[in-house]
C-alpha cells in the first residue's frame, strides 16, 4: 500500500470524518470531480435516481445551520456528561455545529422515488443501498483531492424543514448533508476495531 490519497486502500485506510473545515471556495472543477465520483455508484436496478443538491448560498447555508444547531445541542445535551473517550469527537461536533454556515459546500444526497414510501424498508435499507455507495464515492474523492468531509445527517432531524429549505418535491428525500472544505487539520489513518472483533462467519 502506498501513502498517495490517490490509491484507493491508502484511501480507504486514511478517510476520518474531517468536521473542522475552512471557509475557503472550493473551485467548481473540484466540485464536480466529486459530484461525478459520487456519480458512478451503483443503484437499484441501475435507475439511476440519486439527485444532489449543492448549497452554497450563504442564507440557505444558514438555515440549514439553524437546524443543525438544534438537532445537536438536542443530541449531545451537556456537554459536561460526555464520557471522556467521547470528548474529542464531541468537540468536532460542537465546532462544526458552531460553524457550519461558513463551509464553503454542503452536498445533499437524495434520491427521487417514482411514487410514495408505502412501508419502511423501501425508505430505509431498501433505498438506502442505492444512494450510500455514491456517498462514499464522494468521500474518498474528497479525500484524494485532499478535501475533508464528512456525513452527517442531526440536520435533517426535522425532515419537513429540511426539504422546505431545500425545496424538494414529495417524492425527493434527503439522506445526508455532507460539508465539504479545506481542512484545518492535517488528514490521519482511522482506528477501527481489529477484524477479530466484528466478523462472524456463517452466523453470529
């Protein structure tokens, strides 16, 4: 394995969730290799219904930061409670919550659906496997083009007010906001639990 963000298990090894992001533009070019990356993941009976909203308007921005903001301080409550092992992450998250309308992009995964939701794995597992592989496309072309990113989803908590912000029709649902910048920190590899731990065979 190399240490280039261009090889995909260096890559793979090497994409945290980067929240602590720059207000600085990311150029259009950049934009699109990553909306295209996002692009070629697969979907359900390849219909090709993956839709993204990129918001990069200031008042849009922040009232999806309005939303976000209630959405996390519902999440973590006191921030004094946090278990110590947690406090690092806690920490992004409440800089993240605190500056998220300056993030140069926010990036909406959806999909559009040919009719409405009629029981709840359609909306959930169901949908999902064909809007997620893009998602992650995504990220690890952020990572490659040395942007940080992140999936987060706390605001989209009030769904109804997330799709009025984002004036999405009925039958387009959101499952994701994405900010995406410069990071301010430097990239690392994940940690993970060893293999030993999470993987079964067979059966549990």
């Amino acid at each position: 394995m190399t240490t280039d963000a261009s090889d995909l298990f260096y890559a793979i090894h090497n994409t945290r969730a980067m929240r602590r992001l720059k207000s600085d533009p990311i150029p259009d070019e950049l934009l699109n290799q990553l909306l295209d990356a996002a692009n070629q993941g697969p979907t359900g009976s390849n219909k090709q219904n993956a839709r993204w909203i990129v918001v990069r308007d200031p008042d849009q921005k922040a009232k999806l930061a309005d939303l976000n903001r209630t959405a996390v301080d519902a999440y973590i409550g006191n921030p004094d409670d946090v278990a110590a092992d947690m406090r690092g992450t806690v920490n992004a998250v409440m800089w993240q919550r605190d500056h998220f309308a300056e993030v140069p992009a926010l990036l909406i995964p959806c999909l559009e659906f040919e009719q409405a939701h009629v029981d709840s794995w359609v909306a959930g597992a169901g949908s999902g496997s064909s809007i997620y592989p893009g998602v992650q496309n995504l990220l690890l072309a952020a990572r490659a083009l040395g942007l940080g990113a992140v999936i987060t989803s706390l605001g989209l908590s009030d769904l109804p007010a997330a799709k009025a912000v984002l004036g999405l029709p009925e039958l387009v649902e959101p499952y994701a906001i994405i900010p995406v910048g410069y990071p301010t920190g430097k990239f690392g590899p994940v940690t993970r639990k060893p293999l030993s731990e999470i993987v079964h065979y067979d059966r549990w």
